[in-house]
C-alpha cells in the first residue's frame, strides 16, 4: 500500500464515501479509513434499514386496505424474521456496492481507525492488528456520530437505540419511544402499523419540534389513528425491569407505562472520541463538533471536517452536498457555499414529511412579511385513487409591496409519497423562484405532483381547483 495520497478521508459514512468517490473520479489519489463496514451509519443503522422496516409496514398496510380495490385478501401476518433478511440483503447489497466503486475508481481503503496527527499524518489501526501511516496533501474527517444516550437508560435488554431495534426479528408487543423527532416519529410509525401498541414519550410541546404547526397536525392526527399514544412536555425519569423481559418506564409526575421494548430516540452526537487531533489547530466545541468555516475548512491547513462531525443539518444527503464543496475546494475552483436553511428535508413515517426553507411560524419569527397558500390532498384525483388523502401542501412566499404573492421561501408537504414530490419546490426555494414562475410549470395529471402546482397557481390570486 501507498503512503502518500492527494487525499486521505477518515470516516467511510455519506460524507466520507462520497468525497473519496468524488474525488478519486476528479483524478485524485485516494485513500479511505474505515474502521467498520463502509456505508457508516445511514446505510448500516440509519436511513436504509429504517426505511427497509418502513417499507414492511407500507405493505402491510397496503393489504389490509386491499378490500378496497376490490382485492380479497386475509388478514396479513407479520414474519419480523423475514423483514431482518431482507433489510440486511439490501443492506450488503449497497455496501458492496460502495466497495465496488472505490476498487473501481482505485481508492484504496484501509479498514481500521484512524487518527490525525501534526502534518496532516493519518494513523490507522488496522482491524487484523496492524498499522500503518499514511499522509494526505489534505485531509477530510468524516467520523458521523452516535446515539444520545440518557441517565438510567443504558443499552441492553428493553432499552434500545436505533442500533439495536434495527437488529430485531420480531416485533414487541408494546414499545415505548422516547423521543418524538424525526427518527423517533419513523420507528412509531413503523411498530404501530406492525400492531405493536405504542406511546411516544417528548419532552417538548409537541412532537416533530420544528415543523410548520399545520404539517404537525396532520401527522398528529394520522398518528392518533393508529393509536398512537403522544405524550408530550413530560420528562422521563427512569424505568423498572420486570422478570418477563420488559420495563415500566416512569415520566412525568408519577405516571408510567409498562413496555416489552424502549426505543431511546433523543439525537445523535458527534463521534470524535478517537480522532486523536495532537499536534493539530483542529477545534473541537464543548457539544463535540469539530469547529468549521463556510467551506468545511477545520483550522487546522488542508484539513476539512464534513457530516455529522459538524454542526449542520444530520442530513446523508448534507453529507453527499459537503464532500462534492470539499473536493471542489480544494481543487481551486471556487465553489458556492452550502446555504444551509434551504436544504431539503424528509422524514418517512406515514404519512410522509418533506420540506425546505421556512415554515409560516419561522416566517413570522423572522420578520418577514409573507403569503401562505395550502391546499389538501383530499381533493386530488391521484391521491383519491391511491387511497391516500391525508395531508397538504404549503407555500410560504414573499409578500409583496402590492400585497400579491412574490418569491417563494418554503414549500412544506405532508402526505403521500411527499419526499419524492419535494424536488421541484426544493427548487423553487433555492432558485429564489417567484410564485407567477413557477405556476408557469405543468405537471402532469393525474398525478400527486399536480397539488405542488396548484397551490403556486392559488398564489397568483387565479386558479381552476380548489
């Protein structure tokens, strides 16, 4: 193996993969450290095996209305067992995906742990017991993070992260979430319509804490449909182990709910811990990130840090967005900065969540003056012939002098299939498009696609729907 390369990353996640990738295909000489299987979180405990258990309960749901279309089927049997394989094939599939690219693309990887010393000098301890030093004219650090974790609620048993649920080959009985943002929302979401009996446990207001109110209530109410118990400005305070497997977890003042499973949901922290950084300007702030400027540069010259090491969005594709800044930096050719608050946003529990730019409360915080259009999808024709009418699309618009809509600020979805639709107001939003432009657009009909387009046309003051 080699000892010197154009760029060594650390860290073989989104962030990581993707600029070893981008920048070998850019001419670089490449090499990766990754100390566990490549992919990092999103492909091995995150997004892709979350969404394969999502998928499980789309299609369970999917035969149970299945009357519906005229379809006779019994009642669907959930074999939890089966769902696990299947999630890992795909799984191992994506990660030999990945490692086909960088034998492909002539990246070589080092499958240990690295950590950066004075002169942009990378140690790894190799996983078979070796090691090896290698440098980099720079260096990325891309080492992701881990699950929060609370007092009196260590792993083992009952108590899960989103490591360990995404391990399971059956589905509890009864599942205690805590935490009810984005990955905590998808894991009720999942168990609740594999009839597993579940309760939501926040310690603010309401859950998905963030969102547009008027997303909020639908996924509320969607979610009190599947019987879903929502508790939220409670804080939990500990739990009892019973002798058949499962706990009482205690919150709030005095109250409590017995469970066979608790999923600890409350965010993830950076990993850092193991990037020794001695001999470095790398700064890292007392939260755990490593100190960046507009370009991911750390302090530290030639030395970069991307991901969920930095306190940006804890996005795969933020990640994907900052490895292409990076490389494109470094290379000289003056890239954009990444304009952070614009950035498209999903979350996949049913009904789904997409957005970006501001919702109409941030709006009103800001100071903007502004125009809100919303339309449902209960109206439109494709979502009525999917089965799936839940939800709304918002626009969020510049008000202007005249008082008519001008340009388009946020666009929020809730429903169907929405992070598959978020593209054309993602564009918007970060085209700085107006209303009257992009009401100009056509979409297809019929389609759910058509709704994006008619709240645009609502906001020109004329329209034929709705």
């Amino acid at each position: 193996m080699s000892d010197q390369f154009d760029l060594v990353v650390i860290g073989g996640g989104p962030g990581g993969y993707a600029a070893a990738l981008y920048g070998a295909s850019a001419g670089l000489n490449v090499a990766l450290v990754e100390k566990d299987a490549l992919g990092g979180t999103c492909l091995n405990r995150g997004c892709i095996p979350a969404k394969a258990f999502l998928e499980t309960a789309a299609v369970k749901r999917h035969v149970q209305h299945a009357g519906e279309f005229g379809i006779e089927a019994s009642e669907p049997a959930v074999n939890f067992a089966v769902t696990q394989e299947r999630k890992q094939k795909i799984v191992k599939g994506l990660v030999g995906g990945i490692a086909a690219m960088c034998k492909g693309r002539k990246v070589e990887v080092f499958n240990g742990t690295g950590s950066l010393g004075a002169d942009r000098t990378v140690s790894v301890e190799m996983n078979d017991g070796g090691s090896a030093t290698i440098t980099g004219q720079h260096v990325i650090l891309a080492t992701g993070s881990v699950p929060r974790l609370i007092p009196g609620f260590e792993r083992g048993g009952p108590i899960m992260t989103s490591d360990e649920v995404l391990d399971l080959d059956h589905v509890p009985a009864r599942v205690v979430v805590i935490g009810g943002g984005a990955i905590g929302c998808e894991f009720a979401s999942t168990f609740a319509d594999l009839d597993a009996e579940v309760t939501i446990l926040e310690g603010l207001p309401k859950i998905l804490p963030g969102l547009d109110n008027d997303v909020t209530n639908v996924v509320v109410k969607s979610f009190k449909r599947k019987k879903i118990a929502i508790k939220t400005g409670v804080k939990v305070t500990g739990h009892t182990p019973n002798d058949s497997g499962g706990t009482t977890v205690q919150f709030g003042d005095g109250e409590s709910v017995e469970t066979d499973a608790v999923i600890v949901s409350v965010g993830r922290r950076p990993f850092a811990d193991q990037l020794g950084l001695e001999g470095t300007d790398v700064k890292v702030t007392d939260r755990g990130f490593v100190e960046v400027d507009e370009y991911c540069r750390t302090g530290e010259p030639g030395v970069y840090a991307v991901g969920d090491l930095v306190d940006t969005p804890q996005l795969a594709h933020v990640g994907y967005a900052e490895a292409v800044l990076v490389v494109k930096h470094l290379l000289g050719e003056d890239p954009m900065p990444i304009m952070y608050d614009r950035v498209p946003w999903a979350i996949y529990c049913d009904p789904e969540v997409a957005w970006a730019g501001p919702g109409e409360d941030a709006a009103k915080e800001a100071g903007i003056d502004h125009v809100v259009g919303k339309h449902p999808f209960k109206f439109n024709s494709r979502a009525q012939i999917v089965g799936s009418t839940d939800g709304m699309v918002k626009v969020i618009a510049k008000k202007n002098p005249d008082g008519t809509a001008g340009q388009v600020l946020g666009v929020h979805m809730v429903g169907p299939w929405v992070t598959e639709q978020l593209s054309g107001g993602y564009l918007a939003v970060n085209w700085e498009a107006t209303v009257d432009e992009v009401a100009e657009f056509i979409q297809p009909h019929p389609s759910l696609t058509e709704l994006f387009g008619e709240t645009m046309l609502s906001l020109t003051g004329r329209n034929f729907n709705g």
